[in-house]
C-alpha cells in the first residue's frame, strides 16, 4: 500500500503571512490540531501545530544571570532552542511559529515506512507531496483505522471488504 492509498487528499493549507488568530480560529472550526505552511506553488515549508500555538502565548521559563554563571555557559543547542523559543513567542504569523522544515512523504512511499517514521518521530501527522507540492496529510488516526477497523463499508448492495492489514514490525 502506498501513501497516496491511505492520504485524506483535502488538506487545509496556511501560508506564511497567516496571521496567528486565524489559525487558532482555523484549528477550532475544524478540529485539526495542525496545518502545513505553504508557499505559492504548494511547496510545504514547515507546519503549525497547537504545541507551536501554545509556544507563542506560554513564554518558557529562563535561567537568570546566576543560574548562567554558576551553571556554565549554554551549548550551541541550547542557544539556538532559546532564540527559537523566543521568536515564536513574540511570532505574529505562521512564519513566525511555524516548525521548518515539515517532515514529509512522497504519494509512493510505503504506508509501512511512512508509519514507522511517524512512530519514531512520534509526530501526529505527515505531509504527503507530489513532485514536491503538498497533495494530502496521514495522520494518526489513517494508521488506527487501517490497523484496528473491522471493515470498510462498501455502497449499500454491495458486500463489505476487510482493510488489509499492515505490520509495522
């Protein structure tokens, strides 16, 4: 089974100048916890997620003068996931929040390796492109049903098919 068999094609997309409002707004009205950042052509360059919504209105907390100086000087990391912290704290739009670059697949990537990757990122949803432009999201949920539902309902008349099933080990 490949990716573009187990994609919900509708995805609702966000660019970089939406600003941080509308898309909480967005998320609430339709009940997504996430929305793929994309430029003109539908090239996906990063996503929002409710944790980067809550990262701009939770301010993390900071070592002060003495925990710097009695506690050594910050690694490179640290450095660079504090200016992070802080940009999307005062961050107004989706380019400000977003998380880049957005982990995405090809349409024929194997559904098994495409939820091996979601499992070991342990991310809730991936992009699914198409020579590079956005064309669908799996999300965690695409993988329950098509490891745990009973049957996939067919039109009235017609006999129903189990969903074949899929080992991720």
């Amino acid at each position: 089974m490949l990716a573009k068999d187990l994609m919900e094609p509708n995805v609702i997309s966000i660019r970089k100048e939406t600003p941080v409002q509308e898309i909480a707004n967005l998320m609430l009205k339709h009940n997504i916890s996430g929305f793929p950042v994309v430029d003109r052509l539908g090239n996906v360059l990063g996503v929002v997620s409710e944790l980067d919504l809550m990262h701009k209105e939770i301010k993390e907390d900071e070592p002060g003068l003495w925990e710097v100086l009695l506690g050594g000087i910050l690694d490179a990391q640290q450095v660079k996931e504090r200016m992070d912290a802080a940009k999307k704290y005062m961050g107004r739009t989706a380019g400000d929040i977003m998380t880049s670059p957005a982990l995405t697949v090809d349409e024929m990537d194997n559904v098994t390796e495409v939820g091996k990757l979601m499992f070991r990122k342990r991310i809730k949803r991936v992009f699914v492109t198409r020579r590079g432009s956005l064309s669908g999201v799996i999300s965690r949920s695409a993988f329950i049903q098509l490891l745990f539902g009973e049957e996939k309902k067919k039109p009235a008349g017609k006999t129903s098919t189990k969903i074949p099933k899929i080992q991720f080990s």
